[in-house]
C-alpha cells in the first residue's frame, strides 16, 4: 500500500481479491488491516469452494464476498436451492458484505441469485468480458428481460 502513490492510484477505487486458499487468517488480518487503514476494499474470492468459514468472515469482514460460480451452479440444481442460497446471503450481508454471485450463466441461476439477495451479479448470461471504456456502449436491459429464456447474452449494467 506504501506504493499507491508512486501510481496515482485512488486506494477507494482498488478492491484486493483474496482466494479462499489464502494462506494464514491471522497473517491476512494484518495485512487487511494495512489496507483498510489506507481505504482498499476487500473481497474474498471463490467462496463455496470450502474454505471460507463463519470465523474467516468475522476475522476478515470482507467489504464484497464473491460466491464461486461452479458451486452456485451445482447448487441451482438442486430443488432447494433458493431456501438455502437466501440464508447464506443474509448471513453475509448482516456482516457487513455485500454478496457477488459468479457464474450466471442462465435465466435460472440469474432468478436464484435475484429471488436470495444477492447486491451483484456477474456471468455470460449478462455480459461477455469487455476491454474498459465498451461496456458503456450498449443500452442495459431490464431484469424481466434477462429472465426471458430466449436472451443468450445481454449487457447489464447500472444507468450513471
């Protein structure tokens, strides 16, 4: 973090990613520490994937926890998937995260994610990756249209 001013970065605008398989809570805390101090904001990547718990979330209080697309789309397969998933999301948005669903790849992970809570969505069934400054190009559509079954891949994104 001592180096954000050598590049003219905004530490409000930077978003350290850290993956489930990250090493020693205690080490991250300090380190999460150092950034937050200097206004990063933390995600936790790929949870789901087994080795994020309760005490993790306490310990790091991620500002975004990113929940990991193949087990979100293993899990919208199964018949209780919106009685689980909204729980889950609750639990980390009372922490103070906000709750990012990767992989929506179809209306139905797109309706799972919606109807449990979920502050983000990201995924191809919303739009493919793009190079900075495109994504603005293409007028957004609405949630109902997304959620038609006929829509392949559409451009989502907030009005600024």
């Amino acid at each position: 973090t001592r180096h954000l001013g050598d590049f003219e970065l905004e530490p409000g605008l930077l978003v350290c990613e850290i993956t489930e398989q990250a090493a020693d809570d205690h080490v991250l805390a300090s380190l999460v520490r150092e950034m937050r101090r200097d206004g990063i904001r933390i995600a936790i990547d790929d949870f789901g994937t087994g080795h994020s718990t309760e005490a993790r979330i306490n310990l790091l209080a991620p500002d975004i926890v990113k929940i990991d697309g193949a087990w979100f789309g293993a899990l919208c397969r199964h018949a209780a998937a919106e009685r689980f998933f909204r729980p889950l999301v609750g639990m980390l948005q009372e922490r103070g995260a906000k709750v990012l669903v990767e992989g929506i790849e179809n209306a139905q992970h797109l309706r799972v994610a919606l109807e449990g809570g979920a502050d983000l969505l990201q995924g191809f069934h919303l739009a493919r990756p793009a190079l900075a400054g495109t994504i603005f190009k293409e007028e957004p559509l609405s949630v109902d249209a997304l959620l038609d079954a006929g829509n392949k891949v559409v451009p989502l994104h907030q009005q600024r």
